[in-house]
C-alpha cells in the first residue's frame, strides 16, 4: 500500500468532494479523524460547520441564497457512547439510531444508498471510530453506483483493528473532477499522520485543499483512555 503525506495527497486532486480521514496519533495516544466538504455550485460553497451537541452540523452560511438543502444541510458528526460516527450525509443519523438499537455499522448501512443526485449519485461514505478499554478500532463505508448506473449499488466496508501510529486511512467521494464527477475507486488511501498537536494538523489540512473548492474542515483527536476530546472547525466563510 502507498504511503502519503497529508500534503502530497490532497495537492494530487483539485476536488475531493468531501472526505473523511481517520487514524491513531503518533505516540499512539489519541483517535485521530477530520472530515472536510469542497464545493463547486455556489449552494453547496454556501455553507459552514457549527458545533452541535458533542458533534457538528451544517449550516447556510447566507439563508437567502440557499437554494435547495436536500443533501446539503445534515450532521456530520455525531457520538453516541464511545463510539464516534462521520459521515457526508443524513446517513449519521440512520447509523446513530440504528446502532442505538444494537444494529451494527455495517447493517445500518445497508439501509442506504449513494446520494440521488444523477448524473453524479454521490456516493455516500462514512466512518465511526470505537474506542474500548483503551484500544482503538475503526471502520469506513462507501456506498456508491455501479459504474455510475443509477440502478445499482455496491456497498464496501473496511475495519481497521489495532490500527497503526502515525497512519490514517482516507476515503473521498470523487475519484477526480469531472462532469459526471467519477466516483472514489479501491481501497480508502494511507496517509502519514504527523506528530503534532491538533493546530498543526488543521492547518496542514486546510492550507492544502484547494483554495478554490474549499469549504470547510473539522478536526478531532479524541484520547483512547479517557474519550475526551478537542475539536476544531475552519470555515471558509466568516
């Protein structure tokens, strides 16, 4: 498996679409994840990350120019119990109440689809991180179309136990640019996680996303002994 940094990798693609990373500190003590959203119609730039309980939520940065918010406004973000659950959709909420009810992440899931916005049918990609009796264990699901056949579905999911120091695994909704935009294909990528404090590592993310399709980012480390946590949230417009 290549290995990147964090600034080769998201200078390789001018749009990601929205993205979630997800990997264990350097020194092994913390949960690491951040999950970012670009946008290229002016509805989907419109918008900012806002906290919302132990989590976060999207929200129109100027309410008079929001268009259309299916698919658009949503809670990236959310915790329940120890397990924390990112995502790039309302599908949150469908793994936190299903999850809730002793369904696994993999089960809740199968409830949903990609995104129903043809040509493109988004695909929906999510993460949870478990933290247990001072261990770390995650997984990451892309939910995406058939070779962009809006009638099919293929549903991948990856575990991760015991996940490494100082690595992540990311995982994007688009392969690259492009009208259809083309799906994220294999495997979530490994990117290096360098030993930093979570400032650092936020500005390493923000300031190599593209300037143009940029819109927001939240960063969290979350301590395996303990659960607490120290987030971070960088909107592009203030």
């Amino acid at each position: 498996m290549e290995i990147k940094s964090i600034k080769e990798e998201l200078n390789s693609l001018a749009y990601h679409g929205r993205g979630i990373m997800i990997g264990k500190s350097a020194d092994g003590k913390k949960a690491i994840t951040a999950y970012f959203i670009m946008g290229r119609s002016e509805n989907s730039r419109n918008r900012i990350f806002v906290e919302d309980g132990e989590g976060i939520r999207t929200q129109a940065f100027d309410e008079s120019k929001m268009v259309d918010p299916h698919l658009i406004i949503y809670a990236p973000v959310r915790v329940l119990g120890n397990k924390t659950i990112v995502t790039n959709g309302d599908q949150t909420d469908t793994i936190y109440d299903l999850m809730d009810k002793q369904m696994t992440f993999e089960q809740a899931l199968r409830t949903r689809e990609f995104e129903d916005d043809a040509p493109n049918f988004t695909p929906r990609i999510s993460g949870i991180i478990h933290l247990d009796n001072g261990e770390m264990n995650y997984a990451l699901s892309i939910l995406k179309s058939a070779d962009g056949d809006g009638t099919s579905c293929q549903r991948y999911t990856f575990a991760y136990s015991n996940p490494l120091n100082g690595k992540a695994k990311f995982i994007h909704t688009y392969k690259c640019d492009g009208n259809p935009l083309p799906s994220f294909e294999g495997e979530p990528k490994t990117v290096e996680l360098p030993d930093m404090n979570i400032d650092a590592l936020t500005d390493l993310i923000w300031t190599n996303l593209n300037e143009d399709n940029k819109v927001s980012l939240f960063v969290r480390y979350i301590d395996i002994e303990t659960g607490k946590y120290d987030s971070r949230i960088v909107n592009k417009n203030k």
